[in-house]
C-alpha cells in the first residue's frame, strides 16, 4: 500500500493520500483523500494512521463504513457546523439514537436513495424498540429534518474524501406534515394564567411573562442580565444552555433591543426589589442575572419548561375537580402548550391585531420576514380579513366614511 502528502497551493494545507491501484474499468488511479492540515507533520500523521487502518480492511475500496465516515465528520466537520454545544450535543444525540444504529455498520457504496427515504418516512421515536407497533410515534417532520442534515454533511464528506461519488441523501424529501406544529393560547387564556396566585408566586413567573410579551427563546431569557435592561427595554445578547452556560446566539439578527410591556417592566421591577431583600440572607448567591431563585441561584431552560408544565397542569387539574363551580374564581381549563408555544403565542396575537410583520420579525430575532411569515401562515387568513375590511371602509364608506366620501365627490 503507498501513500504520500500532497500541498494543495491553493490553500497552502498538506492532505494525506492512500493509492488503492486501479479502476479495472478506467484504468484510472483510485486515491483516497484524507483531511487537510496546516502542518506537513500532521498530514503524516494522519496518514501513517490510514495506512495502517487500511491493513485492517477499514478502508479499503467499496468497505468504507459509514461510521467510518461519521467519527471524521464528528471530531472535524460537526463543531464547526454548530454553533453551540447544545446543538452539537443534540446532534449526536441524535446520530446515536436514531442514524448509527441502523445505518453505522453498513458501507457507504451499499446505500442506496430509496433506503434512505423509506427510512424517514418510518423513522419513528427512539422508544419504538420497546413499544407495540400501533404504539410507535413518528417524529415530526422537522426532527427529520434535523437528522436528515446530519446524514447529508457525513455523506458530503465522504463524497469529499473520494469514498463516494455522489450522496445517496441529495434529494431525499422530508413531508411538512401539512400544518401547524405548534399550539397557542389566546389574549384571555394567557391573561388568566398570569393572573393566578400559583403563577405569580412560583420563580417562573419572571421567564413565563417575558416568554409570553416578548417571545423571547427560553435559553435567551435565562441568559438575561440587568445589564441587559434599561427600563423599559431588554437587549438580547446572549443565550444560556441545558447546562448554565453561556452559548452562541442562533443567529446575528437574534441580538436585538425588545421594547417591554408595562406589566412586565413592573415585574422586572419587583424581581429587582425582592432581589435586594434575598440578598441580604445568609448564604445568598450573589449574580446579575433577572431571572433566579430566592436564594440567589440561575434559572436554567429546562426546568423552566418542566415547571410551566406542571403550573398548567395543576390549573387543568384544579378545573377539573367537582367544586371547581362553586369557587369564588373557577380555575379554566387551558389548552395544554409547550414553553416555546409562549413564543408562537406572542407572534400570533401580534399579528391578528395588525402588528406590521416585520416588526414582529424583528422582535422574534428572525433573519427576515420571510421566516415569519412562513411559521405563522395559518396567520395569514385572518390579517387578509382584517386589511380586506379596512379596504371596504375606505371603498365604500361605513357611517362618517359615507358622508366624507360624499363631500369629496362634491368638492
């Protein structure tokens, strides 16, 4: 088996490279390209490693597996095309869970396109080994999505490596579904929820409301410091992750400055003040973040969502019962939604009452106002309603409108 380093002048990196003989068809030399290195002494390093992974018929032409593949694109390709470690951890997350264990042992050459999209069209949660099979869950379609992304870098890579050809995974297509994958609350549902006595005393009430009048993502609000309000604003800086640490924001347009409502500056301000009377107990963790605990400790995303859950439970729960009527305020059963669903909440009460969408976008951090307007379409009927009404008024006249029409035409 041979193999040199080759320096690629237009980039200036080193490249390790096996030669495996030749195409019986062509004639061709066949070669396999391995990662580049700003180093020469790395290149030969890394091939002294794929000379010797190709006596061990690792390599070898048509025998490449795809975990191969995936183990190179996880430790060079993966940290790179993440931004954070929360979505770096879920993408493994997501390999080991529901990619490797079908697709991990089998050679690249041997995959084929319709395999691939039978596969997500039966991809199913990763509890279905040990569920019936009237009880498997698909994933929803943009989890599929997701792994699907996955799929396509490594296969990408081994394209770029000269394992492959082409991708098996270029045009597999993923089906939306043909709806809207979130719930909402309406103004009057998310009014009665603040307003309970449960709600305002529990530590989330603070991520809650600013989840609720800003639409901010749950990771952003747990990231927010004081430094970060001005009194009647927030500015978006940073994120925190499932870990309590600091994260890259999703995207550029996600720094941004949120104009706050009344209520939640007057939230903002309570915090501040109970605040300043926690921190004079012993043993107080002393930080600048708005959103913690009586004894000083941060807020992280996830129980923020476990703990929404449970305060709406506990209301449907308590509306439930039989002298839930003969309370003196009767607990209503509210539409079971997710944290995030907070934000859907937001965005679409925004727009049913006229709120230009690009302020929204802005508000929400989205890149444009595309994004917008194509999560919120189911939105869309009712903005057409409402501009289609104003239209008629102004067409045609509607009392006072009449009579100004009228006068117009005479003058």
């Amino acid at each position: 088996m041979k193999g040199s380093v080759y320096h690629k002048k237009s980039n200036g990196k080193y490249y390790p490279i096996l030669y495996l003989g030749k195409d019986e068809l062509t004639g061709r030399k066949i070669r396999k390209w391995g990662s580049g290195h700003i180093k020469e002494k790395d290149a030969e390093t890394e091939l002294r490693k794929l000379l010797n992974d190709y006596d061990n018929d690792d390599i070898e032409t048509g025998k490449v597996t795809f975990q191969y593949v995936y183990d190179i694109w996880s430790e060079t390709v993966a940290p790179e095309q993440y931004r954070s470690d929360k979505n770096l951890d879920t993408a493994k997350s997501y390999a080991e869970v529901h990619i490797l264990p079908i697709w991990g042992k089998k050679n690249l050459s041997s995959i084929e396109p319709q395999q691939l999209q039978k596969f997500f069209v039966d991809l199913c949660t990763g509890k279905t080994k040990t569920l019936k099979k009237q009880e498997q869950i698909k994933l929803a379609p943009q989890t599929k999505k997701k792994i699907l992304s996955i799929m396509r870098s490594v296969f990408n890579l081994a394209v770029e490596y000269h394992f492959l050809k082409k991708s098996p995974a270029k045009n597999i297509v993923i089906k939306d579904g043909g709806g809207k994958e979130f719930q909402t609350w309406k103004a009057a549902e998310l009014t009665y929820f603040l307003n309970l006595e449960e709600v305002k005393e529990s530590p989330y009430y603070n991520p809650i409301i600013l989840g609720l009048t800003s639409g901010m993502r749950r990771g952003e609000i747990c990231g927010l410091q004081w430094k970060d309000y001005n009194g009647t604003s927030l500015f978006v800086r940073r994120a925190m992750d499932t870990n309590g640490s600091f994260t890259k924001m999703k995207t550029k347009s996600s720094h941004r400055r949120i104009e706050l409502m009344d209520e939640t500056i007057a939230a903002l301000e309570t915090q501040k003040e109970k605040q300043k009377a926690w921190s004079k107990i012993d043993g107080y963790i002393k930080s600048d973040f708005i959103c913690t605990r009586e004894d000083g400790s941060i807020i992280r995303p996830i129980p923020v969502s476990v703990n929404f859950k449970k305060l709406t439970t506990l209301n449907n729960d308590r509306a439930k019962e039989k002298e839930n009527k003969e309370r003196e305020k009767p607990y209503i059963e509210l539409p079971v939604i997710r944290f995030h669903d907070l934000r859907h909440t937001f965005a679409t009460i925004s727009l049913e009452n006229d709120i230009n969408t690009k302020i929204v976008s802005e508000i929400l951090g989205h890149t444009d106002t595309r994004t917008t307007q194509m999560i919120y379409q189911s939105v869309t009927p009712t903005m057409q309603r409402s501009a289609v009404k104003q239209l008629g008024r102004a067409y045609f006249g509607i009392e006072k409108g009449i009579e100004s029409n009228q006068k117009a035409l005479q003058s």
